[in-house]
C-alpha cells in the first residue's frame, strides 16, 4: 500500500520590506534562502524568492 503525501507551497506576497521579512523567517523559523532575485532597476526590491524549511516534518 502507498503512502500518499500532500505537498504545500505558501506563498507571501510583501509590498515593501520582503528583504526583511526574508530575514525574519530566516533568523526566526531557520528558512534557507534558494533562490532571490531583485529588481534590475531597484536592488531593494524583491521580484522572487524561493525559501525553502529545511527541517520540515522532524
């Protein structure tokens, strides 16, 4: 008999301040940063990340 394992992908959407909320769920929650790509024109800006719980299910 298989096991099924449902998949869940949050996704937050941060009208200013997503390096900082990056940072707090780095720092509080122990994401791991895959994947974040700023704005060509604005360096502060965030356009995508991808965040990834490392120890998720432990």
């Amino acid at each position: 008999m298989s096991e099924n394992h449902a998949n869940f992908w949050p996704i937050f959407r941060y009208r200013g301040g997503a390096k900082a909320a990056i940072a707090v769920l780095q720092e509080a929650l122990g994401f791991d940063v895959i994947a974040e790509y700023t704005n060509a024109d604005d360096p502060d800006r965030v356009d995508h990340a991808k965040l990834a719980c490392l120890t998720a299910g432990e």
